[in-house]
C-alpha cells in the first residue's frame, strides 16, 4: 500500500481555502442620523458654532462640521481614536466612541446645515 503524504505547502494552501470559504465578510456598520441626537451634545459645544475658536491646547479654529462628508468625519474620528491626530480633546473624546457611534455622528453632521 502506498502512502500518500501531503507536503506543509499544500496543507497550508488547504488550510488558506478552507479559512476563504468559510470567512463572512465584516458588516459595515451603517450611520444613523437620528441616533446621534443623544451623542451629539459633546460634539455640538465647539464644532456647531461658526468661527469658534477653542484655547487647549494652544488657541484653535475649531471647524463648523454641519454638512461635511460623513467619510471624511468618520476617518477623523477614527484618526483621533488611534492617535494619528494629536489634538488631546478629540482624542479623548474619540476614544470614548464605538463604531456606531462614529458612523452615527458622521451620518448626523453629513445631513446637518
């Protein structure tokens, strides 16, 4: 009787199919903009007056971020949250958000006025 082996290329190749086959892609988390009514108020101090300016750290124009593109606030946040973005504030507050929240906020500021 001949002895059939598999080589560690080909389990590994198997194994890699098997995990393909079997993944389900992550869901998208969507925005919705009416949950963002009770998430807003942290955000609506600085960010919902035109021209305000915040002093810390040092003095800053705040953006006014009503209308902004949603992908763009959620990369921000998301940016905050690493660390990617230095403003101490925002990564505070950023770090306090889920994933729904973001999407949530960016969904709210991308339909504001």
């Amino acid at each position: 009787m001949k002895r059939i082996g598999l080589t560690v290329r080909a389990m590994s190749a198997i194994g890699l199919l098997a995990a393909v086959a079997f993944a389900t892609p992550a869901m998208a988390v969507e925005g919705n903009a009416e949950a963002a009514a009770s998430k807003k108020s942290m955000c609506i101090g600085c960010h919902g007056i035109p021209g305000y300016k915040a002093s810390f750290p040092e003095v800053y124009n705040v953006p006014y971020i009503a209308g902004q593109n949603a992908k763009y606030i959620e990369a921000a946040l998301n940016a905050y949250k690493k660390g990617d973005r230095k403003h101490p504030t925002m990564r505070g507050i950023a770090e306090t958000l889920t994933e729904q929240d973001i999407a949530d906020l960016a969904a709210y500021y991308a339909q504001a006025k």
